[in-house]
C-alpha cells in the first residue's frame, strides 16, 4: 500500500475577515471534479483506494491510500485537480449549500455548538485565529462570488504552496519520476507573502457568559501559548496530559471523582503554527455553582505552577508521549502527513526529533510553563450556562 499526500499551505488563517471558510469550501470543492477528471471518487475506488481530507487554521491536506500498483492513479488525480479545477455555477452553488449546512449543524444547531465561535473571539482581537475554520458567519459563504472563488484557487493551490509527501512501499526514485511527470509542468504560481496581524499580548482577563439550551453548565478556559514550532511546546503538551490524560490525571481524580465538581473535565493545546491556545474545558456537575467549579480549576493551576510535578508522575505522560508517536507510525496516512507537516517548517527530518524532545523536558520546565502560562490577565474565560425552564 502507498498514501500519497498533498499539504496545501492555506488554511483559515489566510482568508479575508469578510470572507471567512473559504479554505474548508475549497476542501469541499476539490472533490466536485476537475476539467479532465469529472468523478474524483470513482477513480479512487477503481484502483481500490480511499481518499479523505482535512482544513484547519494553518494548512489544508489533501490523503489518498491505495494499492502501490496503482500509485500513478494517485499522482494523475492530485495533478489534475491542481492543475484544472473544474468551475461551474452550479457546482459552487452546491458545495456551498453542504458547507453553510455543515455550519449550522455543527455550529448553531447542537448544543455547545457555539463555544469555539465565542472562545476564538473572546481570546483573540486582531489574528485571524479569532475564527474557526468553519468560518465567523455562514453569509461569507452564501454570497460568495466565482470571481472570488477563482482567485483564491490561483493564489494557494499550485506546486509552489503545497508539499508532496508519499510513504509506503515504493521506491523513491519511483516518486521521484512520477512527481516530475505528473506536476513538473504545472505553472509555480505567485509568490506568498504572508503578513498576519500580530496578536498583542493580552494585559487583562477576558470574560464572556451566555444562556444557551444545554444539559449542563459548561466552562471554557483560555490562554496564549508558544506556537507548534517553538521548543517550549513539548513542555505545555506534556502539562496539559499531566492534568487530564486518563484516569490517573489530576482533574479526573482531584475535581471529577473526588470533588465531583465535574461530569468531564479536559485540558489541551490547539498546536497551532502561531501562538495558539492552551484549553480547558469541562462539564459542570449537576448541583455545582460554576464559578466553585472554576476557581477549583485555577486553583489546581496555581498549584502546578508553585511546585514541580513528581518525576514518576511526569515520567508517565512522557512515556504516553512517546508511544503515541510510535503508534502514528503504522499508519501510512499519518507518516505521510507528518512529512509533509515538519518539511512544511522547513525540514521533514525534524519529525524524527519529536520523541527526543519530549524527553528533554523535565519537572522545572513544566512547572515554569505552568508558572509563566496561567496568569489571571491572560486569562480567556466562557461559561456556557444551561438557560432555566
């Protein structure tokens, strides 16, 4: 088997604040046909393979798994997509009409639905983070014109913005011809600058509280962080499974089994290629003032940040680590992926550091991470209240 994978650099983080989603319109577009190649679907499947793609606010990826036999099929469709976009009203009509839904669905029409809207506003005032990749309202979408639609696929989808990465059982001189053969004629494209709004240092806490149809009261907490490629990532990863990777963190056995102050209670890092975010995020138990629930949260932080985490403890999450990047390599799709990933930042070589880094960090790193992060001014906080009667 080979997976052949191409990484295009544009993702929501690109688009206009009046016409934001576009990027994920385009991983919806991709697969309505190109000029030469109508039905992209049916000629996975002849060859016997699966596609699939993703968009976030950095990058938009595009997979294909399949036979190493017919691993020019794969180089044939990517091209031509790349190439020839097929571009008619109809078939923009209709892409549009299935994401505008997926937003609603996803968004608007399921409870919880609107916590990433609010939460990227709140945390964020100038960056383009400050929107999902869904997009800030489903009206950039709706009136969307082909004139526009156009010019955002000459600009990001040609060689010059995209890294092609393929792993699996085929030799790279292989690849290496049919990379040429099959994009080596495509026109570069213009060249990328990207000059993205700073975000300031945030010097005050942030608050936010809406009334929404929910089961239950639900927290969000938010802070800025180092971005993906900064050395100081492994440390703020590392904390966030320190405080909630399985049964034996410290938010499930301190604040959800002991306390019982919460039926859920998560903390993560968004991992993005800018400062992203480090997330708390829980569900309040029944009975519970939400702001009991919060301060026991913070206190939990502060805690961290005064002392350092035991060795055995921080030890685990360090193990976790590791064997989480051992696993990802048994997957095609996610070797090539993570290629594409790091040779985006520069070198894909990097990717072979990753288990090193983890093991680098020790007790006094996160618990200066933790130490410099949870600060009350940097504080981004939601409450999602569940509206009475």
């Amino acid at each position: 088997m080979v997976c052949v994978n191409v990484l295009y650099d544009v993702g929501a983080r690109d688009e206009s604040p009046h016409r934001t989603g576009f990027a994920h319109l385009f991983e919806h577009l991709m697969f309505s046909g190109s000029v030469n190649i109508p039905q992209y679907d049916h000629h996975v499947e002849f060859a016997g393979g699966e596609n699939n793609a993703f968009t976030n606010n950095d990058i938009t990826n595009y997979y294909l798994t399949l036979p190493a036999s017919a691993v020019e099929t794969a180089f044939w469709l990517e091209s031509d997509r790349m190439l020839g976009l097929a571009f008619s009203e109809k078939g923009l009509e209709v892409q549009k009409g299935v994401v505008v839904e997926e937003f609603r669905q996803r968004y608007l029409n399921q409870p919880y639905g609107d916590a990433w809207l609010l939460l990227r506003d709140l945390a964020y005032s100038v960056h383009p983070y400050r929107w999902p990749t869904i997009g800030l309202h489903p009206s950039h979408i709706e009136e969307a014109e082909m004139e526009e639609v156009r010019a955002f696929y000459a600009r990001f989808y040609n060689p010059d913005n995209a890294v092609l990465a393929v792993a699996g059982n085929v030799k790279p001189d292989v690849v290496f011809r049919l990379a040429e053969k099959w994009f080596g004629g495509i026109p570069s494209g213009p060249v990328q600058r990207r000059d993205l709004p700073a975000e300031p240092p945030q010097m005050a806490e942030r608050r936010k509280e809406v009334l929404r149809d929910v089961p239950a009261n639900a927290l969000y907490l938010a802070w800025h962080m180092v971005p993906r490629m900064h050395p100081d990532y492994y440390s703020h990863d590392l904390l966030s499974d320190i405080l909630s990777a399985g049964n034996s963190s410290r938010f499930f056995n301190r604040l959800v089994k002991r306390r019982a102050l919460f039926s859920e209670l998560t903390a993560y890092v968004t991992g993005d290629l800018d400062r992203g975010l480090f997330v708390v995020t829980g569900k309040v138990a029944q009975g519970v003032d939400p702001w009991d629930a919060e301060r026991a949260v913070l206190a939990e932080l502060h805690e961290l940040a005064g002392a350092s985490v035991q060795e055995e403890e921080l030890r685990k999450v360090q193990n976790k680590a590791e064997s989480l990047l051992a696993f990802s390599e048994l997957s095609l799709a996610e070797r090539a992926l993570n290629l594409a990933y790091f040779e985006l930042q520069g070198d894909a070589a990097t990717y072979n550091g990753q288990g090193e880094a983890y093991r680098r960090v020790n007790a006094e790193a996160v618990r200066s991470t933790a130490a410099s992060l949870f600060l009350p001014q940097g504080t981004s906080t939601l409450h999602i209240l569940s509206q009475p009667g």
